[in-house]
C-alpha cells in the first residue's frame, strides 16, 4: 500500500487532533505509512492538494458536500467518521474506515 495523507476536520480542529494520533499510532502497528493532520474547515483549501482522504467530525457531517465539491477535480476521497470510533477516539476503527476505501 502506498503512503497515505490524511486531513482530518472538525470545528476547531483540536478534538480531531486526538483522533490523528490515535489513528497514527493503529497505522505504525500496522506497518503502514499514514500521515494524519487535524484542521479546522477553513483550512481545507489550504491541504486538499497534498492528500489522499478528508476525514470529517461526525458532529461536521453537514460540511460532506462541500469538502466532496473542493475534491471533485482531485483523487482526494472523503468521508464522514462514525461516532463509534470518534467518541472513543478508537484509531484502530478509524483506520480500518479508511483503508475500506482502498
């Protein structure tokens, strides 16, 4: 598998910052290069670029089709976390998300 750029967005970008540890820490047990930085929405623009995925707060869901029509011209996949691993900040859950899309 190839490395892996992932851009996680929530409000203020700090919960979801949790999150991206957890999901790094799954990915190097793993034997897999993912690299997870958390964000605001308004820096979006900003990443989308230099990633392979947008994950987004499942408290942000109402964003989806924005982010999904700022990626639409790039191979930038997005997707909504579940609140099953997000509330539990379960990076092994997430991680397993994530690789479901490739």
């Amino acid at each position: 598998m190839k490395d892996l750029s992932v851009l996680l967005v929530c409000g203020s970008g700090a919960s979801s910052g949790f999150m991206g540890t957890s999901i790094s820490k799954a990915a190097k047990k793993k034997g897999i290069n993912c690299k997870v930085v958390a964000r605001s929405k308004s820096e979006v623009d900003s990443y989308i670029d230099s990633i392979d995925m947008v994950m987004i707060g499942p408290h942000m869901k109402h964003i989806k089709a924005e982010i999904e029509e700022k990626a639409a011209d790039k191979d930038v996949k997005v997707m909504v976390m579940k609140k099953s691993y997000y509330s539990l900040l379960d990076g092994e859950a997430a991680l397993e998300h994530i690789l479901s899309y490739y």
